[in-house]
C-alpha cells in the first residue's frame, strides 16, 4: 500500500481526501454509511459568530451536472458548535476543520478565537469567498487588499494552520492567493462555487430566492483544475483542490495540477461512500504507477 500520506502546513492527514464545507453537515450524518476515520479531514458546515437563519426557499436547484445552492451560511452560531457539536466530534479519529465566515474582519476574527481554544481542531478554513451571503464574504474574497487584510486579522489571533478558501468569481486568482500567503495563510482552498443562476420559463421567475447562487458540480471542474494549477505555480503554501471531484481520478487530476490535497463536496450528495472510494482508487493507481508515495504525483503534470 502506497503512503498517502501529505501535511497542510502543520496539519498532518493520513490522506489527502477531505470533505468540502457545507457538503459532510459534520460528519456524524455520513457515519452509517462509511467509517470517516478513513479520511484525511472533514471541514464541518460554515460558521460564523452570531446564528444565521439562511435565505429563504427556494435555495437549491438541479443544473446541468451540477447544482445551484444559496443556503446563505445557515447555522447556530460558534457558541453553539462549542457547546452542543464539538463535545460529540472530539474523539472522531481524523483531522476535524472548522470553516469560518463572517460580514466583518471583527466577526471573522472572534470566531477564530473561539475556535483556537479547541485543542481538538487543528486547523480552520477561511471562507473569504461565499457568494451567497449579500454583506461580506464574497467582497473580501474578490480584492487582493481586502483578502490580506481579513488573513492579517486572523493570523494575528488564530495559532493553529490557517487555510484561505478563495473565490474563483475573480479576474486573476492567482492575485488573491498570493495576498492571502502574504498575510500570512498556511494554505489556500479553491475554487469555492462561481456565480450562476436559474430560470424557471414558465413562470419568468428566478428559480432560486436569491436569484442568484453558487454552482458546483462535475461542471465546474474544468475550470476549478486551470486555477488550481495556476495557483501552485504562484505560491510556496499547499493548494487543497476542489471543485467537480465526483471519483479518485478527478481527486488525481487535482493534484497532478498541484494540490495537496483535495475537498469532495457534491459527489456527497450523489453517492454518500464516495470519499473512501476516492481514497481507495488513488492508493490503487499510486501502485499502478510504481509510485511509493502519493508526495510523488503533487504537480506531476508534463507541460
């Protein structure tokens, strides 16, 4: 068996398959159907300082491969996953990442000072690039200045490995992940969704209650693979993939783009074991190709 083996900064996975934030609730919910000790990490669902009720309904619709959700960061609050989830997930045996948003530097800086107090999570996702919240996040992810100024806040707070998850609804990503290492980001995430909407015909009505929503989905991994590749040519920190994984070739795709990791986030939704089938099928082509360690295909693509 190959070593799949990889480190995210300080954060050591036994493989580099994750969950994507939003898409494994907090992973208690997969436990019937896989043993989520087998993967590398989950990151639990958006959380922000205060409760957020969500968008109205309707807040997700079906595209072609993919889908369209503007759920709008729905959930109890840092207090709550403090007191009523994190007690519940402490003795899971895999890396437990908290993704972190707010609509102020000062929301999202407390929140990660909460979380840094959790010895049993070891890193944070900074989600600078939702698209569904209408005040912050998706402003902070779009400018290089805004994003170095919201890592800086929380770097100065948070001790721990700090991932920046960065939106693709950019002119050049590769910008904004380097003002994201330069304030100090352990590692950078991407592509979250990109913006896209739906229209129902019949009634000439937006389909979502938003009109607007994040699209993910195998549609989306084209474009998700040309940033990542761009982006780890432009940085010296790890990149985590995603966007579009739906099987391991994808996840091998990612990382021979230049990942170190990667996130699978709708392909939960379709066939709930898809994460442990995922890291399987990488540990079965790393022996195909001679390969020892998964380390050897990270940026292995001959251009």
């Amino acid at each position: 068996m190959a070593d799949l083996s990889v480190n995210i900064g300080e954060l050591m996975m036994k493989n580099p398959v994750m969950t994507a934030s939003g898409t494994f609730g907090y992973g208690e919910e997969f436990a019937d159907f896989i043993d989520i000790a087998r993967i590398g990490g989950i990151i639990v669902k958006g959380t922000t300082l205060h409760k957020r009720e969500g968008n109205p309904y309707p807040r997700m619709a079906e595209t072609p491969s993919g889908m369209l959700n503007a759920v709008g960061l729905q959930n109890k609050g840092v207090k709550y996953f403090v007191e009523h989830i994190y007690p519940r997930l402490k003795g899971v045996d895999t890396n437990i990442l908290v993704n972190v948003s707010g609509s102020t530097i000062d929301e999202y800086v407390n929140t990660a000072e909460i979380i840094n107090e959790l010895d049993k999570i070891p890193a944070i996702e900074l989600n600078i690039s939702c698209p569904n919240v209408k005040q912050g996040g998706m402003s902070f992810g779009v400018s290089p200045q805004c994003a170095s100024e919201v890592v800086k806040a929380v770097r100065a707070v948070y001790k721990k490995t700090l991932i920046v998850k960065l939106s693709p609804n950019v002119t050049d990503i590769t910008e904004i992940a380097r003002a994201a290492e330069g304030a100090g980001a352990d590692s950078v995430s991407l592509i979250n969704t990109l913006l896209g909407m739906a229209i129902d015909a019949e009634h000439r009505r937006p389909v979502l209650s938003t009109v607007t929503g994040g699209l993910s989905g195998p549609a989306v991994k084209p474009i998700a693979l040309r940033m990542v590749w761009q982006v780890a040519k432009a940085v010296n920190i790890p990149v985590i993939g995603l966007g579009g994984i739906m099987d391991w070739k994808d996840a091998v795709e990612f990382m021979l783009a230049g990942a170190s990791a990667v996130q699978i986030g709708t392909a939960n939704f379709i066939d709930p074991t898809i994460t442990t089938q995922v890291v399987d099928g990488m540990n079965n082509y790393l022996e195909r190709h001679g390969c020892k360690s998964v380390k050897e295909i990270i940026g292995a693509l001959e251009v």
